[in-house]
C-alpha cells in the first residue's frame, strides 16, 4: 500500500475558491476547495491550469471565521474523467 508521506497534514476543507492567473490580462478560474495544509490546498475545478503558474487565490467557507486569501504556484495537476465532463484536481 501507498502512503503519501507530507511535511505538513492536510484537513478536509470544504468551500468555493476562485483562482486568479494574470497572462497579460487577468483570468479568473472557479473551483471547490478539497483540503488545506500549512503547505498549501487541493481543489476541484472544470477548467486546467498550467504547473508552475503563478496564481492569487480566494477562499470561502463556512468552516473558516473569514475569508482566506494569497499567493501560489500550481505544484501539480490531474485530470479526472474524459469528455465534456472532466475536471481537474489542482495543487497548489
């Protein structure tokens, strides 16, 4: 068995999330929030993002006291179903 071995535990966060890519104009991205670390957060959307993308980020959710807001890079991305369905989990 796998075990995903982390420098910080993630926690099972839900909420909406907006993302914020700036390729001479700014592009905004929508997804749900999945989980949270100290080290960064994994999302669900329908849109692909590129790995090594700079990107601001705006989290809500009944969970947090306040919204939640900063600056990351997208570690890593997969894509999950095929079609006009698919989505994509996102690290950032």
């Amino acid at each position: 068995m796998f075990t995903e071995q982390r420098r910080h535990a993630r926690l099972p966060l839900d909420g909406s999330i907006i993302l914020k890519t700036k390729n001479g104009h700014i592009t905004a991205t929508r997804g749900r929030l999945d989980d949270l670390s100290l080290g960064g957060f994994r999302m669900n959307s329908s849109q692909e993002l590129e790995v090594g993308k700079d990107v601001a980020f705006f989290v809500k959710s009944q969970s947090l006291d306040d919204r939640m807001s900063g600056r990351g890079i997208v570690k890593n991305m997969e894509r999950l179903g095929a079609g006009l369905t698919s989505r994509y989990r996102i690290g950032i």
